[in-house]
C-alpha cells in the first residue's frame, strides 16, 4: 500500500482534503482513483511532507478518494475519508521517492463502554456540533455510536498529534472514551 506521511493523524471516518501535486503522489492518486484502491496515511516523526520521503508513525488509518478535481495537469483537489488502523510491518522507497508499505490491518474492539465516560464524549461532541454546525462531520452524525464519538472527538480535540496518535494507536473504544473523557473533565 502506498504510504503518504502528512503532518496530521488521520482517524476512520475523518474527511482529509488534499492538494496534490509532487509526482510521486500524482502517480498514487491515479492509480487510487484508476484501481478504486486506497493510500495510507501516517504522521510524520521527521522531515517534511515534500521532498525526500519522511520519517512517519508505524500506526496509520488508510484513504479513501471521495471526490477529485484536477484543475490542471499537475494538481489534484482530493476528499479524501479515513477508513481502517494499520500498523506498517515493513516498507521500501520506489524510484519515484514514495513509500510503499506491507501493512496488517488492525481490529477495532469496543470493549466494556462505561456509561459516564461515553455520556461526557458524546455531550462534547453535541455541543461541538451545536456550535460548528454539523456539516464538520465527513458524513451523517452518529451520536449514539461509542466508536464514532471517540474518533470524532479523537480529530476535533485541540490536542498535539502525540496525543492524537496515542488515541489513534488505542484499539479500544471503551479506552480511547475513557481517556477523552479524562482530557474533557475539569482539572
């Protein structure tokens, strides 16, 4: 699978608007939309997202291409949507200077919801919506999902990208709503 390191962690169910314009990426664009196949995204540890291929997490969530524009032969306009959590077994650079990755997808549990955590998550993500208008979701609100709440809130949060990796790398909803909830509790 082709790996894209950005300076963001992607979560499931996220939208990721894209200009894309480095040739490496316009070849993976085409090939995506051509094969209806997806990308994986990975935050970077070191480097750059242009240039010489970055240093990225080993934890990602996969792309897909929703909708693109290609004003002109050299850029690309894409909406993109988080899909599945990977861990990136090993990788290897091609000619072009993109990563190309062997990955394991990874499972998703819900694990043992505790009510009081899962109600303070998705209070949080009511009145975020209330506030910023639901069209800040990729697509229909899903409040009574514990799972949707936690990445929904995993993405919005105005956290470092270390927290949101950790949130991103926790294969629990019941833990990634008990540790949001923690953040949102008052000090």
């Amino acid at each position: 699978m082709p790996i894209f390191p950005l300076g963001l962690v992607l979560f499931p169910g996220a939208a990721l608007p894209l200009k894309i314009f480095e040739q490496r990426y316009l070849e993976m664009t085409k090939a995506c939309v051509r094969d209806d196949t997806v990308f994986g995204v990975c935050c970077i540890l070191h480097g750059q997202e242009v240039g010489a291929p970055a240093e990225h997490e080993q934890i990602g969530c996969s792309a897909r291409i929703a909708d693109w524009d290609m004003p002109h032969p050299n850029l690309f306009h894409l909406l993109c949507t988080g899909e599945r959590v990977f861990r990136v077994l090993d990788f290897g650079i091609d000619s072009s200077g993109l990563i190309v990755g062997t990955v394991q997808w990874l499972a998703s549990n819900t694990g043992e919801i505790d009510a009081s955590s899962f109600d303070v998550c998705r209070n949080a993500l009511e009145g975020l919506a209330k506030q910023a208008g639901e069209k800040i979701f990729a697509g229909p609100p899903r409040f009574d999902d514990p799972e949707w709440v936690s990445y929904r809130l995993s993405e919005f949060l105005p956290i470092d990208w270390r927290h949101k990796q950790a949130l991103l790398e926790q294969r629990t909803t019941a833990q990634r709503l008990a540790t949001i909830s923690r953040m949102l509790q008052p000090a």
